[in-house]
C-alpha cells in the first residue's frame, strides 16, 4: 500500500514561519545583551501533573513548532506527575538524572531532553544538570512526557527568573510536548490549536470549573513502552489514513461539546463524548498503513466489562491515550460499583485532592 496522495498532508501542512529558537527567544525575551539565560539562582525547581485529554489531539499541522491540527480539552490528576531540579553543571554533555538514575547522553530520553534544551544555552559551555522524578511510568501512554516538559518549563522559569505568565510556559512547553501546553494547569484545561504560522496562538488556558465528583479511574493494562511513539504514530496517521479527514472537524466540535459538559457539570454528554472522541482516534490510528494498534487483549476486555455496566444502569466511561491502558470517567457515586469490576483501579478525584 503506497502512502495517500501528497494532497492529504497538503491539507493539513502549514509552514513555520519562525524557527523554535526565534519562537523561544520571542517568548523569553532573549536578545545577545540581556541576562535571560544567566541563572539567577543556584537551582530551580518545577512540578507538573499528568493530564487525560477528553478530546484528544492528534496529528500535527506543524512538526517544528509542535503545532496541533485540532483543539483539544483535558484534565489533570493531582499527585501523578513530575517533579524536576534544574541547574548549571561543568563538562562536555548535560546530565539527566531519571527516577534517580544517570541516564546515558544516548539514551532516547535523555537526547530529546537535552535537544529541548538547546534552546535555553547562553552558549555551547552552557550545560544542565537535570533531576527528574517521574510519579508514573515513563512512557506508558500515561502522558509522563506532558508532566515531563511541563515541570522542566517551570524549573527553567524557576532558574533564570523569568516570571513568565502561565500562557507563555504553556507555548514553551508545547515546544517540548504538545499534551504538556495543558500540565501547566491544575484541573480542566483548554488547548486552543491556534491559526498562526508563527505559533504564538496555540497554547493552553485554565477552564475555572470544580467538580468535586468527577473520579478518574486508571487501569493498568501494561506499563511498558510503547511500540510507537505519539508523534511517529500521529504522523503516520496524517500521511496515511483516509479516515483522518473528518477527524480535524469531529474533535473541534467535541472541544465544544466537552466545554458544555463540563460548563453544565452533564456528565453523560462528558462521558459520551469523551469516550467516542478516543475511540474515533483510534479508529483513525487502525486506519493507517501498517496499522497502529495499541490495544491488548485485556484492553478490549474491559471496554467490554465496561458496556456492560452501562447496560446495568452503572454510569461509566472510558477514554485511551497511544498506549493500552484505559482511564475510566464515573462519577463518586458509582465508584462502589465500578470498584468491584475493577480491583486494580487507581481512583483519582481530581478537584478533592491536591
Ligand atoms: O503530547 P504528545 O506528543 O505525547 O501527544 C499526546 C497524544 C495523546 O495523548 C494521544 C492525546 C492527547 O491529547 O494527550
């Protein structure tokens, strides 16, 4: 099966029209004169939790900039994340310490980190020492690298006092991973795709909403690594997936339809939605040459397990991110119900915890 047509990529495809350093330089206000790059303390420190998109983003209209082809909404689970030291450090190469462990420079990890933070060096001595721990497996489809790029984004405002505005380290850590644009934010938040070629307009803001009942239930299929990452899967997708063409107007009217959910705390519209918009992604990752299928047995089984309790009246949804782990949506008074069915579940309540 060849590639479609360069039509569909043309549909999509914008051109960058700054280059990741300009766009970063333009945020931070870097020029060769001022002190933006000069740490002005000895160490910095930034937090960030995982967030679950509700309607999802996927597929890029920009791979330079990270720039999405849809909006997308989610949530963020307080007490899962990342939390990361920052600081200067002599030698030839940065050192990047996960979960307690110094990562070799060729580790996948550590080179895509120190690729970000290329953009961030006074000069080619500058070299960072980055401590980084990860509250859930690393690249689970758990969204670590969303945490991941969020608590690096802050650390580095922490370090170089930058005291930019949520906005702004959302645009940063966007440039890092798209999903981390929304970790910036505890609670609900709204990614808006932006239409500009410089980037500028495609960030994440808070949606100022509580709802207390709200339970997130995390079921671990497999917390190994993926087989294909977000971006090369999502990429595969655009190229080849005829079905992606009705994806870009489908996830911006479920961006609406979750904003109203979430406005009229209507959980069935929540749910529905959000469990339709995941597996209309996923259709669209199916869709593709070779296929892209992140499910495992156990996955399908608990959609199943999942229908099921809707039939007997327990009010249950599910959404999946590229990974085969499910995140269940419910509400407090079902988490009896849906305890039982499931006896591994992790139930977070993310406006009751902190
Ligand atoms: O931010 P990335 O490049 O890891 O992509 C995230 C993609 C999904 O998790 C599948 C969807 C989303 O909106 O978080």
């Amino acid at each position: 099966m060849t590639p479609l047509s360069k039509m569909q990529t043309m549909l999509f495809e914008t051109q960058a029209s700054l280059s990741p350093q300009a766009f970063v330089d333009r945020i931070i206000g870097h020029s060769q004169q001022d002190s933006s790059l000069k740490p002005a303390k000895a160490c910095g420190f930034g937090a960030a939790p995982v967030n679950i998109a509700l309607s999802k983003y996927w597929g890029k209209r920009e791979t330079t900039l990270n720039l999405p082809i849809n909006s997308s909404v989610s949530i963020s689970l307080p007490g899962l994340g990342t939390q990361t030291e920052l600081s200067l450090t002599e030698g030839q190469q940065d050192q990047i310490v996960l979960n307690d462990q110094l990562l070799e420079p060729h580790h996948p990890f550590a080179k895509r980190l120190s690729g970000f933070l290329d953009y961030f060096r006074l000069n080619d001595h500058t070299m960072f020492h980055v401590d980084t721990l990860n509250s859930v497996p690393t690249a689970a489809g758990l969204a670590s690298s969303a945490s991941g790029y969020a608590a690096l984004v802050l650390a580095l405002n922490d370090l170089f006092q930058w005291q930019l505005q949520p906005k702004k380290l959302s645009l940063l850590a966007r440039l890092g991973s798209g999903s981390a644009s929304r970790s910036l934010y505890p609670g609900f938040a709204i990614w808006h795709k932006g239409e500009r070629d410089d980037g500028m307009d495609s960030y994440a803001e808070a949606i100022e909403t509580s709802w207390p009942e709200l339970c997130i239930g995390l079921l671990k299929i497999d917390i190994g690594e993926k087989s294909v990452g977000s971006t090369a899967g999502m990429q595969q997708t655009v190229n080849t997936c005829e079905l992606y063409q009705t994806w870009p107007q489908q996830a911006e009217k479920d961006v609406l339809k979750i904003q109203q959910a979430i406005t009229n705390k209507d959980f069935t519209l929540l749910g529905e939605t959000a469990e339709h918009n995941a597996l209309s992604m996923h259709a669209t990752m199916i869709a593709t040459w070779p296929p892209i299928l992140y499910w495992q047995p156990e996955s399908v089984a608990a959609m199943h397990t999942i229908w099921q309790l809707r039939q007997q009246g327990v009010t249950v949804y599910f959404t999946m991110d590229a990974g085969p782990n499910l995140k269940l949506l419910f509400l407090e008074t079902q988490k009896p119900a849906i305890e039982q069915a499931f006896a591994e579940l992790e139930v977070i309540q993310p406006f009751k915890q902190s």
